[in-house]
DNA sequence: TAGGATACTGAACATGAGTTCAATGATCTA
DNA sequence: TAGATCATTGAACTCATGTTCAGTATCCTA
C-alpha cells in the first residue's frame, strides 16, 4: 500500500522484499500470501520463490535486512537512538515477526536484547538510568515494553477510532510518564508483584 | 498437555472448549488446526463443527467464556485484582487473541479496558496511582504494557533458557519497578517522548 | 418400548496456498 | 553473432485444512 520502507523502486528482487517487509508488517507472516506479495511486487509467485527458494527464505531475506539495519546503526549511534529508530520504522514489522516464532527471528530479538543491553549499561554509568540488579532482565524488559504498543496495534487503532497512528501516540504520552516517574505512589515497596 | 484451564473434564463439548483455550493460547488461532483441537479433546474433527458452526464459532464461545471470567469477577473483587486475576491464566490467550484480530476478540479488548480504567480511577482516587491528564489513554497503556510479556512468551522462554515461565517472571522484577518508581532518572521532563 | 432428537464418527469434498516446472524472453559473454 | 546464463511467467501439482454429509450409536421423552 503505497510508499514502502526502504529502497525507492529498485529491481523486480528488490520490490518483493520490499513488498514482504510491508504485508508482513501488516498482517504478520502466515496470514501473507505468496500470491499477495507477488501482486504487490508487480510480479508473478513463481519468481518468488525463484529468487528466495521459498516463503520462509523470503522471511530470512527480510529478517537480515531488518537486523542489518540495527546493527549497522548501532556500530554509529548510540543504543537509545538504535532502539527509537528501530522502532519507527520496523515496529510494526519487528512485533509481528518476534510473535510468530522463526529460526531467523531468534537473531532478531537478540539483536535487539543486546542493543538494549548497552543502552541499560550505559544510562546506568551516565545516570540518566535507574541502576538494577539484573540488567539482563531490565534490557528484556525494555524490550518487551518498547514492542508492546505494536502488538496491539489493531485494537488501539479502533480504540483511537481507526486511525493506527493515532493509538499508538495516544497512548506513548502515560508510558513515557510512567518511564519517567513510574505509576505508583506510596511508600510500600513489596506486594506491587504479579 | 496435560491440565487444561478450567472444568476438570465433563463433556465433549467442554473438553473441546478447554482444548482450543490451551491451543489457542500456546500457538495462536490461525496456527491452531481444527482436528489438532479435536485430538487434544479426544473426539472427531466433524464434532468441533457439530457443536460450534465453525472454528470461528468455537473461538467466539472461547472468547466468551474468557470475557465472561472477566465480567463476572469484575463485579465482586477490585479491578486491580481483576486485571492480575485475568492475566494469571488468561495472560498468553488474551495475548494471542487480542492479536489476531477477530470481530469477538474486540470484546475482550474493550472489557479489558473498561477494567483498566475503573482500577485507574479507583487507583488516583485512593491514592495509590498517580492523576493522569488522560486516563483512558492510561487504562489502555496499563492494558498495553501489562499483556506484553505474553506476547514475547516464546522468545522470553528461550532467552530463559527454554523456561517459559521462567522468563516471563523474570522480567516481572523490573517491570515492577518501573511501575513503582520509574526508569529514567534526572529532572528532565521532554524529550523522553518516541 | 417406540420414536425422535442429539451426539458422534469417518470418509469425502472444496479450497487456499506453497511449490514445481516447462517454456519464453532478456541479458551478458566469448 | 551464438551460446549460455539468468529473469520471468503461467499453469499445474501437492498438501493441509475447514467443512459437509451420510450413517451409527446414544439418550431422552411420551
């Protein structure tokens, strides 16, 4: 549907993961078709498979450009602008993908694990970051918080009245309140489990 | 695999029941086979059809029996409790569910959000949350953030060490914190937004 | 007990979707 | 230019899966 993340136009290869990336995005990897790839690509299924051998090589092929990207990117900038940029764009892509298991996804989420990591270790030595106890699990849970809006995407969207864009900004102001000065009140530090 | 959430055995009818929300929640509802379910409840695949119309039949009396859980303690314990009550062991169903969209799916949501916000007003009320300028776009964030780590389940599991229970609690620690006091430390208050 | 409704099965049917394949067109190379 | 390699297509194949259906057993009811 209309400009697509990534490469302008480019050769009849190009226009099919470009097309996957968008469709997978979409409406996840099983619920795309082949066919409905293809007619995106302005190309036949056959060629599909010719240049990716098979559906879930295509999965592969986007999977590594995503990757790639956060990787790429994390050589340069720092951790925290890694995981916003990851997210403006491949949110919607990289919630799909982590929820409908894939041997290639796995190098994904771990990507991303470690990405957060570094942005953890390091707000928590500039002291823009609560210090933990297990910053495995604070940067996990980074991660889980920062894909989660995308995950619910259709529903905040009809909660927003049908615009996708407009729940997921809606709802970006109290989490962002809620990563800034928490939610809960009071002194009890215990019982807030579960 | 082994006990399944509710009744203890009764019916066929009921065992089918029982056999989607385990399928249903382990694998998602496209994923999940109709004569998988029927295996699982020892019975045929043409009954799943007798007794539901359809598999979507099934999955809106799933739904159902689900939001029904959700109502129906909703009018007795405080919302809070509900919420925690509902992701307990409807957490990686709503999760599913609430992700492959479907027409009786949007009940669960709404249902979820209405409690969500009831517990946030009960919350700013008594005193235990802070005032929120939005307090839907609260309840949704709240609801947003709170099923997250269902979504993540498979790969939470692995990065566990294969334990899905295991990573979904470990994560939970700082989730927690974050909720009681925050993530990010310093006095500035813009440009934590994205 | 007779009869109908309901529960239930196993096989068959229809369709959607991933993949294969032979044939054609395009492009590059010696 | 001739041959070869690659890009591309459209139809056909295969398989999984939701659904239908005719038949059988079980249970309730009058």
């Amino acid at each position: 549907m209309s400009s697509m993340i990534y490469e302008s136009d480019l050769s009849a290869r190009g226009r099919i993961v470009a097309a996957a990336l968008g469709l997978f995005a979409a409406g996840g990897f099983r619920a795309t078709t082949v066919r409905a790839i293809a007619a995106e690509a302005g190309v036949s299924a056959g060629l599909v498979v010719h240049h990716f051998g098979s559906k879930e090589g295509l999965r592969r092929e986007c999977d590594e450009r995503v990757l790639r990207f956060i990787v790429e990117k994390g050589e340069s900038d720092a951790p925290a602008e890694v995981l916003a940029g990851a997210a403006n764009p491949f949110g919607p892509y990289l919630a799909r993908m982590l929820y409908e298991t894939g041997s290639s996804t796995d190098a994904l989420f771990d990507a991303l694990l470690a990405t957060a990591r570094d942005a953890v270790e390091l707000g928590i030595k500039s002291g823009t970051m609560r210090k933990s106890d297990d910053v495995d699990a604070q940067a996990a849970a980074l991660v889980t918080l920062g894909v989660a809006p995308f995950f619910l995407a259709h529903q905040l969207a009809r909660w927003a009245g049908g615009d996708a864009l407009g729940g997921i900004s809606r709802i970006a102001e109290p989490i962002a309140d809620i990563y800034a000065r928490g939610l809960l009140l009071g002194q009890s530090r215990g019982g807030a489990g579960q």
